[in-house]
C-alpha cells in the first residue's frame, strides 16, 4: 500500500521528480511549493511558471491551489507550502495576534481605476455613493479587502457606515444576488466586475481606486520568518523571476491567455476586463497602507509596523 | 443490461428538465449553464491533460481510501462482532465518532498530517469505516445459530468455523457496506479537495471554477462528472456483487 502511495505521483502529492530540477544555481532551497488562489492577480507568476523564468534562476515553484487567501495563509503556517498568496490583510491580521512570524516577500497587485468597485443595478435603490448608507452590501466577508476597502471609500464621501448591512458571498454569486435583490449593492474585482456588467448590467458607484484607496496595495505573498532566514538565495531567484514576470505583464496578450487557462475566465470577459497594477518589489511606506487601514477600521487594536515584516527585496 | 439502461433513460429525463428550465428562462443561462453547455465542455476538458490528471488523482484517491477502510473495518468489524463485552465496552465511543461529519476534521487533519492527498484519503477513510465495520458486526448477528452449533457439533475448530461459515455468511452484508462506503468515500475526497484545496483533483477543479471565474459550465462539468463516476462505481460493485454472491439475497434485502 505504501509502496503504491509512494510511486502515486498521479495522486499529486510529494513528486519523485525531487531530486531533479536544476538546483545548481546555489539555492538552498531549490524547489519550493507555494500556495495560490485561482486569480487575475497570479498572471505574472504564471507567466513565470509556463515562461520558464523560475527555471532560469535554479528554481522550481511547485503550485497549490488554495480557496482563499486565508486557507492560503494556513497552509504556510502548517508547513504545507513555503510562499503563501493573498491579499494583505490576513497577514497582518495573523502577524498582530501572535499567530505566526509573517513575512513579505513579493508584492502582487495594487488597485488600479476601474479593476475594483462598489456596483449596484438598474433595479437597485442605490443610485450614488451617498445612497450606500443603511443598505445591504455584499462582501466576500467581514475584515477583508472587500469591507474595509468599501468602508474607507465611504467613509471618503462622508457616508455613513455604521447602519450597513454586510452580506457576505461568495464573489461568483453576487450579480446574482444584485438581480434578485438580495443585496443592494456589492464589492466586485476583476474578472467579476466585467461578468457583473455583462450578466446583471451592473455599473460602478464608485471606484475603489481612488481618495484614500487609490493605488492601494492589494495582495501579496508572504511566508514565514524561519523560512525567509533559512533560504535568502532561493527567495532573491523568486523575487527576481516575479520581477521580470511583472515587467513582461505589460503585454496582454501574454497575460491573458494565462487568465482563460488559470482563472477560468472565459475569453471574452478576459478580453474586456481591467487588470489590476502588477508589482514585486515591496515598499515599506506604501504597505504601511494596509496595517493603517486595519487600524483606521477596528480590525487592528493596536499600531503596527510594515517595514520589519518586509523580507529583504533583490533587485 | 437493461436496468443499466432504464437507469440512463432517468438520467436523460433529467437533463431534459434542466435543459427545458434553462431555455425555457426560468433561471439565467449564466448563472447556469444548460445540459448542452455543460456536456460540450465536458467533451472539452476530456483532451485537457489537466483535467484527466484531476480525475485520475481523484479516482485513485478514492480507490485507496476505500481499500484502507475494508482493511481496517472487516477485521474491526469482526472483532467487535465475536467479542460482545469488546463491542459494548467500545459502543459509547464509535457512537460518538461515528456521527461526526469528514469534512468537519479538515481543519484538524490540516494541522496534523498536512494538505497533500494523504488528507482526503484519511478523511475518506474516516467516513467510508463505519457502514462496513456495522455490517460486518450486523452481519455476525444475524448467523443463523443452527449453522453454528452445528458446526460445532461436529467439531469445527473456532478459526475453521470463522472462516468457512462465518465469512461466507458475512460476506454479502460486508459487501453491501462496502457498496455504501464507495459513495461516502468519494463525498469525502471531492469535498476534501473543494474545501481544502488540493494540487489535483476532480473537487480542486471545481473549487478553482468556481472560486475564480466566471465559468459556471466548468463548474457543472466537474460536479456532472462526479456524479458519472459515482453512478459508474456504484453500477460496477453492484455487477461485482451480484456475480460473486450468487447465493445471497442480501443485496436485494439491503437498502442501496
């Protein structure tokens, strides 16, 4: 039984190709498994991946798909995976309680105009920003990019949040529910956003890119102190490999048949939809971003700092 | 053959049904995608490398698990079912366990073994134990007692009697249980992979549709497919059954 466990690369498990690989580039870790999550974002790491540009840095990067960026982050705290995807607040979440010894390593997306908005319907009670207040909004949850992001553009135009309804769903499910009228309006990224104008002729109320938001880092990928100390090398060829992933994203038309493939978008809508801002290299100023908003929104209790969670950047 | 066949006519009907709903516009056709859809994609994902990797891991997931679990229940089963004072000194503790749902012990499994396959196939192992272990012991039961004492009447050593009244008794129930575990077993490993997340496998192809996308034939193409394998195993252990234990009547007596 074991023996057939054991030769069951077919089951997906431990590869018996481990051995191989061409680790002689001096990485100390030359294959790494990282978890992801079926995203738009996750294009330049798998124009890295099907480009060849780990493998020219000695690296191999071996994918695990997660649900969310929570269970993402949970594989890398249980050893699982090395790098985790996903978006930035359950790291800081994890990393203010104690929970695990978060560090960044690459950045991922930030908001660009148009990639993420509050849209409601034809039929919907809200017309303009300032009708958001009382209503039922859907998020994916609560303390997420969705909420906060749609409490802090709010609470820009003055709107008042405190009387909101959060109705959290799942994102494929939310045109759906604006059609229906079970939510009001509803927090929608890329590819989502264009399926919802598409399906449910949704329309933007305001878009997440701007005012306090605008530019505003979205998702990462982080991993643990121990592993970053341990594998300084193996990290550096990642983050070069991303680096010059991120540059070559520039071109769509590499992008997006990587989008139909991984995202599961279909081709139309990722003809049409609007990326978001690919970037690698972390900032410590601009991330500071984040753990200000969660502190700004509640979420946080207490101020803390980006800048030494931030793993060293190559390049 | 011709069950198999009434079974697909249903199965037909169905479709019709959910083709006529869709077209009809009673629900939007993106929201979910008709028969017509679906089955074309389907056809589609089958020249997918990916997906056949997907199913494969699945397939082979399951068919471990199962494994695992007949080798584990029988004998526990057996066990619980000859030693009365061992089946109620350890009938609190399987009453307790028993009704607690796999996918409630991701989180734990996560932790202790990991995320790779040996999750679902521990989780699968976990759900598809109890039917087999209770027929087994169910099965002990229900020996007609002429048949034991007989045997001992005439002298059967108690290994002897075990293995040639016993077990061919038992053997049918055992199998009826093994019939219901293939299905518990497969529930348990798609949901593993949707839940968890997985490297392969026919529920992490579903999770990735539906997470990510705005694919919802890819969606109904995964579960469509699930339901085909099931049906096939179930048909399969049923043919298997029916030819192995021409003597019992257990399988037309069980519920299925």
């Amino acid at each position: 039984m074991l023996a057939t466990l054991g030769a069951c690369g077919a089951l997906g498990g431990e590869d018996s190709s481990k051995a191989s690989g061409g680790g002689d580039g001096g990485l100390e870790k030359p294959k790494i498994k990282v978890a992801l999550l079926p995203v738009v974002d996750l294009a330049p790491l798998r124009l890295a991946q099907e480009g060849g540009y780990f493998k020219a840095e000695g690296l191999e990067v071996e994918a695990v798909d997660a649900p969310s960026g929570q269970a993402s982050m949970t594989k890398m705290i249980g050893g699982e995976v090395d790098i985790a995807f996903s978006t930035y607040m359950p790291f800081f979440v994890a990393k203010s309680k104690g929970a695990a010894d978060i560090r960044l390593v690459a950045d991922s997306v930030s908001a660009s105009p148009k990639s993420n908005a509050v849209v409601t319907v034809p039929a919907s009670p809200v017309k303009t920003i300032n009708d958001l207040a009382g209503k039922k909004i859907a998020i994916t949850d609560k303390n997420t990019a969705s909420h906060l992001l749609t409490v802090s553009v709010m609470k820009d135009h003055g709107v008042d949040t405190s009387k909101v309804q959060w109705v959290p769903m799942a994102l494929p499910n939310i045109s759906a529910a604006l059609l229906s009228g079970q939510v009001d309006a509803g927090y929608l990224p890329e590819p989502f956003l264009t399926q919802a104008s598409k399906v449910a002729g949704a329309t933007p109320v305001v878009d997440i890119a701007t005012g306090a938001t605008q530019d505003f880092p979205l998702a990462g990928f982080g991993s643990l102190g121990s592993f970053v100390d341990k594998n300084p090398k193996t990290l550096a060829a990642f983050q070069r490999a991303m680096a010059k992933a991120v540059r070559d994203s520039a071109d769509r038309s590499k992008i997006e048949p990587l989008i139909v493939k991984y995202a599961k978008v279909d081709a139309e809508t990722a003809s049409l939809l609007t990326l978001p801002t690919f970037g690698s290299t972390l900032d410590p100023r601009r991330l500071q971003r984040v753990p200000d908003l969660l502190l700004q929104t509640g979420v946080l209790t207490a101020k803390l700092d980006a800048a030494p969670m931030l793993a060293p950047q190559a390049g | 053959m011709p069950r198999f066949l009434r079974a697909l006519a249903g199965l037909a009907g169905f479709f019709l049904v959910w083709e006529v709903i869709v077209q009809a516009g009673l629900v939007r056709k993106e929201f979910l995608p008709p028969p017509s859809v679906v089955l074309v994609t389907i056809f589609e994902q089958f020249g997918e490398t990916q997906f056949i990797r997907d199913l494969i891991a699945t397939f082979l997931a399951w068919a471990i698990a199962l494994l695992i679990a007949v080798a584990i229940a029988v004998p526990a089963g057996l066990l619980l079912g000859s030693i009365p004072g061992l089946r109620t000194a350890t009938a609190v503790v399987v009453e307790f366990l028993r009704p607690i749902p796999a996918v409630a012990l991701i989180p734990l499994v996560l932790l202790l073994i990991g995320g790779g396959p040996e999750a679902k196939i521990t989780l699968a192992v976990y759900a598809s134990l109890w039917p087999i272990m209770f027929n087994t012991i169910y099965a002990l039961g229900e020996i007609d007692p002429v048949l034991m004492e007989t045997a001992k009447a005439c002298g059967t050593g108690k290994f002897r009697t075990l293995t040639s009244v016993a077990l061919p008794h038992t053997a049918p129930f055992v199998f009826t249980g093994v019939r219901l575990s293939a299905n518990i077993a497969l529930i348990a490993v798609v949901s593993t992979e949707f839940l968890a997340g997985a490297k392969l496998g026919i529920g992490n192809f579903i999770m990735q549709a539906s997470t990510g996308s705005t694919r919802f034939d890819l969606v109904l193409a995964g579960t469509v497919v699930v339901g085909a394998l099931g049906f096939l195993i179930n048909g399969g252990l049923e043919m298997i059954g029916r030819r192995a234990f021409r003597w019992s009547t257990v399988d037309r007596e069980a519920i299925s």
